[in-house]
C-alpha cells in the first residue's frame, strides 16, 4: 500500500489494519513519530521499519533501517518502544 505522500507498507492486513509481518518505509520528506504523546518522540526520516504489527499498531521485534544498513533494533508493545538496542557488529 501506498500513501500519497510517500510512505508505503508491505504485509499482512486483518480488518482494515497492518497486522502480521510488515515493512513499513517513510519517505525522505516525511517524519513521523513513533510515540506521539511525547514531546522528545522518536522522529523517523528516509527508514524502514520491518516487524509485527497487531490490530494497526507495532507489536513485536523491529528492524529499523536506512539504506540498507540497520540503525537498531526496537521492541514495541501496542505501538509503544519499550526497548532499543545498537545491531551487535559484524
């Protein structure tokens, strides 16, 4: 699926919603922001995030890429990061 204004997911819906394994990319012009009740959220530029989704939101394991190379690692439960950890190196 593709958004007009860039952005693009790839998986499994349920009801309407991401829900199963997906990547989900974000645009070099766009930002968004991972937990949006929080002034200091997490802002996502020109990345891929590839994980679970569960009922629309992140649940689950995240690779978070850019070009292909990954930045980190992220745990989320109900679209919320409990976790975020460096790749271990090659």
């Amino acid at each position: 699926m593709r958004c007009q204004d860039g952005r693009n997911y790839t998986g499994s819906f349920k009801n309407g919603k991401f829900d199963g394994q997906g990547v989900y990319t974000v645009a070099a012009n766009r930002e968004i922001f991972i937990e949006p009740f929080n002034s200091d959220s997490t802002k996502f530029r020109n990345m891929v995030l590839s994980g679970t989704f569960k009922k629309g939101l992140a649940h689950g394991r995240f690779t978070v890429s850019q070009n292909g190379e990954t930045l980190f690692i992220m745990k989320c439960e109900n679209g919320m990061i409990k976790e975020v950890k460096l790749p271990k190196n090659k």
